[in-house]
C-alpha cells in the first residue's frame, strides 16, 4: 500500500430503521454513492423485521399479491420505500435492509447506532462477538443509560461494551424535514482515538509505547486500531459521511456536552408541550426552556465535572438548536401537548401516534429522575422532577409556575 492509495474501503452499516434510523441511511447512502474512494458503495440497514399490509391505494400494491401481509426489508428492497416508518419518501437504491442483525454488521468498519435507547443493551449482546474489531461507530441515540448508581452516555455504553470507539450526532433534526431534504444543521462529536490518529503522510502517530488504551476518550479497555489500509476516519471522513446540502454538519470531540444536550432536552420538551396544551403562550414556554437549559448545564457539571465545553451549549445545534425545536416542534413536545388537550396520560398518546414507535422522552425522564433521587439531588432540578411527576399524574401542568418562585 502507498501513501493514500487504501485498498479497503469502508463498510457502512445503519443499526436501526425507524423513520430517523431511515432517514440518516438515506443521506449516508447518498455519500457513499458519490464516495466510492472511502465507502462501499452498499449500506447495510438492520431492520426489525414485521409483515405489512399494503393497501389498494398504494403506488405499490401489487395485485397478485392483493392484501396479503409482506414482509417489510422486501417491500423496503422491492419499492425502496420504508412505508410503514418513512411513507412518501424514495430511497437509494443502494440501501440494502436487513433482517439479520449479525448479517448486517458484518465486516464493518462503521456502525450507526440509530433506535430507541432502552433497546441498545439487547444490540450490544447480539452483535458483540460479531463485529470487526476495528470497527467505529457513531450513535445517534439520544438517550442516556441510566441506573440508581451510575449515568452513562449511550456512545460510551456502546464503546464499553463492544470495545469499539463510539461517538455522537445530535442537533436541531426532525427526520421527516430531513427526508424531504429541507436544509438544517447537526452536530456530530468525535475525538479521533490515539491508535487511529495519523500524520500527513497517512502513517501513525502513536508511539511505540501505545498500548492502545484511550482513557481520555472515556475508554479503558484495550482498542484495536483502525488498519492503515482503510481510510483514516477523522473529522474530515465523518463530515464526507453525513453532509449532504440539505445537512449541514459541524464537527466538534465534545462528545459529553453532545450527548447529555441530546437526551435532556427531551425532558424539557415534554414540560413544553405539557404548558402549551394547557394554553399558555410563547413566552411560558421560553421560561421552561430557560430553565431546563439551566438544569441541564448543571446536570453536564454535577455528574461530568470537567468533561464540557460550555461553547457546545450556546453555540452548536446539539445544544440551543436543537432545545428549541424540540419544546416546539418535535415528537416529544407534540404528543405531551395532545395528552393535555386530550386529558390522556402520555403513554396514551405515544400508542396511538407514533405508529410503534417510542418516545424516549418518557424513559429518559424517569430514569434521570431516579438517578437524581438516588443521589439526593432532585431538589436542585424541579423541571426534571415535575415532568415525571406529571407523566405520572401526581401534579398537573397547572403547577409549574410554582417552580419558578
């Protein structure tokens, strides 16, 4: 091999085929469609497979199939379409989905982690004595492992336990917008590993004395490096992975910062749509994001002392960009606003809206709210609080005025 003359390329695998799990194989497919240097030109799209009924007035239908259930990756592979998560939007033809798990990560080189958070230990266990050891991966799961003892970034948690390196996308993104290619931006945090860092002539720049562990990157197991017959995957490689013109992507190694803005502003957006049903206006809805990007930021301090950048907060779409769509627009502040108006619990709402998918939303906050009880530091986040307590109806919205006192 000579210099940037690689004679691998890499493989790209999307672990997850909900309506944002599709949308982010959409734009990634395109890239590697146009990047045939770096990527192979097929991305892998693990489905959970289910049988679907296409109707008559589908552009697909099939009458000599009629109404009869078909299986959903055929449909996906046959009309490139995800009909029953992304109908409407037409796929590349090179996204190959999946049924197998283990199938689909094989022999990658990169993983996206892209499903609801309280699934991901069950992924971990399936695919861990299946992936390459080099492997690297980026989540774009925004939610957090969550114990009485411990908080954990689903990035880390994913590196831990398969022993791969993990980083994050976040940002202002609502994956219907994006799969119509309506411009927005993102975030996506990853700080290169010391065993796959390389000088400008495509050599490694770790010493001789490099074991590979990675302890300032949150490892402290052992890492395989990436080999040098691939591409390097630096910022450069991950922004030639996820930019297209309708997403626009800035790089940063704040991978903490990313990741707890990522899943706590659910809680947040929760509490908006909670005052919003109830029929209050803009400006209550500012006072809760004031206040929950408070909480959040001393969260980030509290319990990741040291590991911020306070700049990922203010300035970059994983912090305020994407705390202010998601207390206005997205998934978690809609169906909290319908339970309001519909006087129904949350859950509720979830089942009859979101065609089985979740809202992580829910699960984040009673997990972080049992986080924080368990280390006796609930009265220092009283949004945190109140939203659980409103999803399990010991107060109503009419009280978070209070909070503010």
């Amino acid at each position: 091999m000579t210099v940037n003359n690689f004679t691998k390329k890499h493989k790209v695998t999307v672990i997850g085929s909900g309506n944002w799990g599709t949308t982010v194989a959409k734009l990634v497919a395109e890239n590697c469609a146009e990047h045939p240097d770096t990527f192979e030109k097929d991305v892998q799209m693990w489905v959970y497979e289910e049988n679907v009924t296409l109707p008559k007035d589908s552009r697909h239908f099939d009458a000599s199939i009629g109404e009869q259930p078909q299986k959903l990756t055929h449909i996906i592979n046959t009309y490139h379409e995800n009909v029953k998560y992304l109908p409407g939007i037409p796929l590349p033809h090179n996204i190959v989905a999946n049924p197998s798990l283990v199938d689909a990560v094989k022999d990658s080189s990169i993983l996206i982690f892209n499903l609801p958070h309280e699934f991901i230990g069950n992924i971990c266990r399936q695919i861990k004595d299946h992936i390459a050891p080099y492997a690297r991966g980026i989540s774009c799961i925004k939610g957090v492992s969550v114990t009485d003892d411990k908080i954990e970034l689903i990035c880390n948690y994913i590196s831990e336990n398969l022993n791969i390196y993990c980083g994050a996308l976040s940002g202002a993104n609502i994956a219907s917008e994006i799969a119509n290619e309506e411009w927005c931006e993102t975030t996506i945090a990853y700080n290169t590993p010391v065993v796959d860092r390389r000088d400008e002539n495509g050599r490694p720049v770790a010493n001789g004395e490099s074991n590979g562990n990675d302890v300032a990157n949150g490892h402290s197991k052992q890492l395989t490096p990436l080999p040098l017959d691939y591409p390097p995957l630096d910022h450069d490689e991950w922004a030639l992975l996820f930019s297209r013109p309708y997403f626009t992507v800035s790089m940063v190694s704040d991978i903490v910062g990313v990741s707890l803005a990522g899943a706590l502003k659910n809680i947040v957006a929760i509490a908006c749509g909670y005052v919003e049903g109830h029929g209050w206006n803009m400006t209550a809805k500012t006072a809760v994001m004031r206040r929950g990007m408070q909480e959040t930021i001393r969260f980030a301090n509290e319990f990741f002392p040291g590991q911020i950048e306070p700049s990922t907060f203010w300035e970059e779409s994983a912090g305020w960009g994407d705390m202010i769509v998601s207390c206005t627009s997205a998934r978690n502040w809609r169906c909290s606003k319908l339970a309001v108006e519909r006087n129904l619990p949350i859950e509720e709402v979830e089942k009859t809206e979101l065609n089985g998918q979740k809202l992580q939303g829910i699960s984040t906050t009673r997990e972080v709210c049992s986080f924080l009880r368990a280390k006796g530091a609930e009265e220092r986040y009283p949004v945190f609080m109140a939203v659980e307590r409103i999803i399990n109806q010991e107060i109503k919205v009419e009280e978070i005025p209070k909070l503010f006192k």
